[in-house]
C-alpha cells in the first residue's frame, strides 16, 4: 500500500473469527475520514462505520454550450437543397466568388436544416482529495 501511497483506515478484525474482511482505503494524504468505527453484528462479520467529512465546494457553475441537431436532419430535403443550390446550378467562375459561394451556401442550408441551439449546461465539480 506504501508504494501506492495509501492507508488502510480499518485497523480492527471485521470477522467473528478475528479476520479482516471489510477495509477502507484512501490516498495517505486524504483528511476526509474520520477513524472507523463497528457497527453490531449483522452476520459473521461487523459492518464497518466511517464519517466523511465532505467540504462544501463552491456552487456549481453553468454555462451555455451551443450545438446543431445534426442527426435530426432530413437527408433527402437536404441533398434537395444542395443540388438545387447556385453551388451546384450556378457556380461562380471567378475563383474568389466561388470560394464565397462554398463558404455561404453550405452554412445557409446548415442554418435552416439543423439550426444552431443553446443550452445550459451545469459544470460537472472536481473530485475530492
């Protein structure tokens, strides 16, 4: 347990017999335990006890995360669309038109087949120590 830097906090038998067969271990630098305790017997062997002190973190933070159904979109209306798009019907011929042409027209069908969404998510807390 030392190479692991661990600490066995169950320091008495669990079993009638005098075995351990309930333990409780922590990383050594953990503070949050307070020294187990036996609970009475409930079968051959005791039922272990412990308090954890628990520090109350700060509240949990919320933030908007913004997305796009992607999934929900209806394939066939939208290759309809790209097909009877200026992309496909119309296509510039000047190379700087064109590159505008592919930067507006795949955003604008994106926008009206899975338009963009916000939610509130809740920022998951850290672990404790």
């Amino acid at each position: 347990m030392a190479s692991f830097d661990t600490k066995q906090h169950v320091n008495f038998p669990t079993h009638i017999h005098g075995h351990w067969l309930d333990i409780l271990i922590t990383r050594s630098s953990c503070k949050n335990i307070q020294t187990p305790t036996v609970a009475d017997d409930l079968s051959d062997h005791n039922t272990v006890i412990a308090d954890l002190k628990v520090p109350i973190g700060p509240g949990v933070s919320k933030h908007n995360v913004f997305y796009r159904a992607i999934h929900s979109i209806n394939i066939v209306s939208f290759m309809t669309d790209i097909i009877t798009s200026d992309l496909v019907t119309h296509p510039k011929e000047h190379v700087s038109d064109l590159y505008k042409q592919y930067r507006q027209i795949p955003k604008t069908l994106l926008d009206k087949h899975a338009p963009i969404k916000s939610k509130s998510v809740s920022q998951k807390p850290p672990a404790l120590g």
